[in-house]
C-alpha cells in the first residue's frame, strides 16, 4: 500500500503547485474522526488520499446497517477561489467516509496564508443529504506548503 502511495504522489509533487497534510481528522460539522488527509494541488485541481486508522465495523443507529470507515483517493476541482474560500466538488475511488456512503462530495476549505504556508481547514460532505440519506461529513485542519 505504501508502495502505491509514493507512485501515486511523487509525479504530483514534482509538478504540483502545493502539497498538505491534514494529521486527523476531528468532529465539527461532519462526524468522521481518526482521518488522515495527504494532497497535492495545481491550480483549482487537487489529488488526495484519505487513510482511515478506524478499522472497527459500527451498527448505524437509524437504519441498523453495518458500516466501516474507508479510505479512499479522490480527484477535487474548486473552482469558486475567493481570498481565503475555495468550494467545489471531490470524486472518490470508492464511497468515502463510511462503506454506504457514496463517492461524489461538495468540498469546502478555509485557508489561512502565512508566507509560503497555508492553515487551512476543510469540510466533506454529500450537502446535507441531497446524493444519499447518509451524511457522516469530515473535518480537517492541515497545513500546506505552496512552492
């Protein structure tokens, strides 16, 4: 697996405009904890990787079913880029954050310029239900390096 992540990621470092890490991920407006977010952007394109350190199988409390916390690889576009906004749209490899999840989510990232560095924070989620009755939502605070 470890192995496949270098390949994937080292072609998009060398011509990415920025790299980040997002160490965990936390409950705020999304639901999804023991997250970890590496990315590479250029431009309003991004590539990401979401592992998951969650392996346990969870029983859903409104329709009983069993669901696991995955990880996945995911393409982003954000195209609406204002100052410390940017919005647009993530498609996962497979459904993302939880197995009965589905693979298309709105993306919303706050960020905050130091130098060549970004605070940022962002949010995953299906909007409020409208792709799938299921919205687990994940929140993360990263940091990114822009070259």
């Amino acid at each position: 697996m470890r192995f496949l992540f270098i390949l994937f990621f080292i072609p998009s470092i060398l011509l990415g405009q920025s790299v980040g890490v997002a160490p965990y991920s936390f409950s705020f407006w999304g639901s999804i904890d023991q997250t970890t977010q590496f990315s590479a952007e250029y431009e309003m394109v991004g590539i990401h990787y979401f592992h998951t350190w969650d392996e346990e199988v969870y029983r859903t409390s409104d329709t009983g079913q069993f669901v696991k916390k995955t990880s996945s690889f995911a393409v982003s576009v954000l195209p609406l880029d204002i100052r410390y906004l940017r919005f647009g749209g993530a498609l996962f490899s497979n459904r993302f954050p939880i197995t009965n999840a589905n693979r298309l989510h709105f993306y919303l990232e706050l960020n905050l310029p130091v130098w060549r560095f970004e605070i940022s924070y962002r949010h995953i989620s299906n909007g409020f239900n409208l792709f799938t009755e299921n919205n687990p939502g994940f929140d993360t605070i990263g940091m990114r390096f822009r070259f």
